[in-house]
C-alpha cells in the first residue's frame, strides 16, 4: 500500500526517537497500571480475599487471575503488583501494534484515533445507524473490540479478549488519553520495523532493573 512504501518506512530508531517513545511508554505505563489498580482495589481485591466462594463471578475470577501469579511463595500483594502489570502491559502493547497496523493501512478504519467530534472513525459508523446504533463511549469500545477480536484470529496471545491479562479493560476516560498518548510519537516511528520491540523493552525496564537491584542487595 503507498502509506506502507519502503521509502516511508524505517528499518530502526534513532537515538532521540527512542528516548522520546521511552518517556511516552513510561507515561503510558503509569496512566494504565494506576487506573487497573483502581478498579481491583474497588472490587476489594487490594487485599486477598477471605472467601472467594462468596464473591460474584467477575470478581471472582479477577481473584483466581492473580492467585495464578503468587508462584514460588509470592505473597498476595506481590501477585497483585504482577498481575496489575501484565494487565497494563496487555493494554499498552496492543494499542502500539493497533497504532502500527493503522499508520500502515492495515485497518480500514482507526480505533486509536480520536477526532474533532470525539470518536474513533472506527466508531462513527456505529453511533450513525450506518452499522449500528451505540452511545458514544460504547461505540469507541465495540469498535476496540472489534478490531481486537478480528486480529486474535491471526494474532491470538497479543489480541485475544478471553485472556487473564484481558479480564480489565482501561476506562473510557484512560483509554482516550492512552491513545493520546500514541499521537506524540510521530506516525513514521510507528511504522519502524523495530518499534514494537522497544516498546517492550521501555514497558519492561522498570522490572529488570527491579530484579538487577534485588540481585546487588542479595548476600
């Protein structure tokens, strides 16, 4: 496709774009982990649940999520902690490679992309009657959701919706400033070959240098 030519792509970032896409992730980071915090702790489970037979379903199986990451003697806040970053990582990582697939023309319509009128083009159609008739903060998530479920066919761990890490999605207001967010970093970054990599990397590097700091403390 033109938008995809070999002249407008990028084989790697340089120096300043990686440093600005690390302070965007970072960014990103923050805003998403703080509101998956938010809405676990509004479910009570801050703290590990007593009986967690007498929780309702969703609830429950958001406890049973992060039980499954209190391996190797973890205490339950430490599971919280994780389980609360794979979530945020989930989210953060699915929106860099929607963003990347939209630059491209991958996707007919975007679902990261906030106009004038505060939808998504993706959504437009599904407020209008042409497809369908939602609100509009509905129409932005169906249309998310849309693009998620049809990609989780050829790319199922990154966009597949029944996953743990898939259990919370952003809020509405978070979901508009994570894609925000995606529109500081310039549209010829999202179309490097390496950029995807070094959004893992920038989400990634707080926890690595956790465990290097751990590894220098230990006797």
């Amino acid at each position: 496709m033109a938008s995809d030519s070999l002249s407008q792509r990028k084989a790697q970032l340089d120096k300043e774009e990686r440093e600005h896409l690390e302070d965007v992730v970072t960014e990103m980071r923050e805003r998403v982990e703080d509101n998956v915090e938010f809405q676990l702790t509004q479910k009570g489970l801050d703290d590990e649940p007593e009986d967690v037979d007498e929780l309702d379903e969703e609830t429950q199986t958001l406890a049973e999520a992060i039980d499954l990451e209190g391996v190797d003697g973890h205490t339950w806040d430490e599971a919280f902690e994780q389980y609360v970053t794979g979530v945020g990582y989930t989210i953060v990582n699915r929106l860099a490679a929607l963003r990347c697939m939209e630059v491209r023309d991958f996707i007919d319509r975007e679902v990261t992309t906030f106009k004038e009128n505060g939808l998504t083009p993706a959504a437009e159609p599904l407020t209008d009657g042409t497809e369908d008739f939602l609100l509009e903060d509905e129409a932005i998530r169906q249309a998310y959701y849309d693009a998620c479920d049809r990609l989780a066919e050829e790319i199922e761990i990154l966009f597949d919706r029944s996953s743990a890490y898939s259990l919370i999605d952003p809020d509405d207001d978070t979901f508009e400033e994570l894609c925000g967010m995606l529109d500081e970093v310039p549209d010829e970054v999202w179309r490097a070959d390496d950029v995807l990599g070094w959004v893992y990397e920038y989400y990634n590097r707080p926890i690595v240098e956790d465990l290097d700091d751990q590894n220098t403390l230990a006797p």
